[in-house]
C-alpha cells in the first residue's frame, strides 16, 4: 500500500462503512421487510439507505476517479460522509425529543449485549473518515508545496 494513499484508503473505509453495511442489515427482517414497522417508517428506511448508497458512491468516484482538482474532490468526500455520519450521531443527541429509539426489540441485538450496532459502527466510520480526512488533506497540501519547488526550481 503507497503510503500516499492512506487518507484516501481509511476514507474508503469509513464510506463503505455508511453506504453498504446498511443496505446489508436494513433490507432484511429487522427493518425494511418487519412486519411491526408501518409501511411508512419501511418506505422512510429504504429512501433513507438508498441515499446513503448513492452518496457513498458519489464520495468514493471523488476520492478514486481522477479528478481535476483533488484537493476539492477530497473535502467534497470528507463532506458528503461527515454530513450522513454527522447528521446520525446528532439524531443520537436529539431522539428524545421525538421519542426516538437506537433500536427495537426485535431488531439488531447490541454488540456484546452492551452498545447498539450503529452507534458502535458509525462512531468508528466517523473517526476514520476524520482520520483519514485529515492524512489526506496533509499529503495534498505537502505535494502541492514540493510541486510549487520543482516549479520555482528550488
């Protein structure tokens, strides 16, 4: 693995993380096709997963295809995973103004009996999307300087 792409490998990480683990786990029993959900809160959860989907798709022809500026094509990256990884940790904040749950009895046991599953994964996913966020952003930034030395002839 070239070092230089570290950043870019733990962003992948992080997208993957919100855009394909969901469809894995909310297309079965314990949300989309649950009989006790209503079929309003199924149609909410498919739209919502299709969009993560879509958005993960974006952000990873961003990071991957190449792009004519990659120092935009990484912040729209960055951006596009901390609005869906952001915007599911503040609803984490909030649900109680809503009654809100992180889980149902009948839906994905938490990890180890202890923490709910998405809260565990999407609290990794958005410390690695930061993580790798931040080691993009600094390789960028370091050969745009050696490329602006090679220029000057420095």
């Amino acid at each position: 693995m070239a070092k230089n792409n570290v950043g870019r490998i733990l962003m992948t990480i992080a997208t993957c993380m919100y855009g394909f683990i969901p469809p894995l786990v909310d297309f079965g029993p314990t949300h989309a096709t649950n009989p006790l959900w209503i079929g309003h809160a199924r149609f909410h959860v498919v739209w919502q997963v299709l969009t993560m989907a879509y958005i993960a798709l974006i952000s990873l022809y961003l990071l991957w295809v190449e792009p004519k500026n990659r120092q935009f094509s990484t912040k729209m990256s960055g951006l596009l995973g901390l609005s869906v990884l952001g915007a599911f940790e503040i609803n984490v904040l909030v649900r109680s103004l809503y009654n809100g749950t992180l889980a149902d009895p009948n839906g994905v046991p938490p990890i180890m009996g202890i923490i709910d599953a998405n809260l565990f994964v999407f609290t990794i996913a958005l410390v690695v999307l930061i993580a790798g966020w931040f080691i993009e952003s600094a390789n960028l930034k370091k050969a745009i300087k050696q490329d602006q030395q090679v220029l000057a002839g420095i």
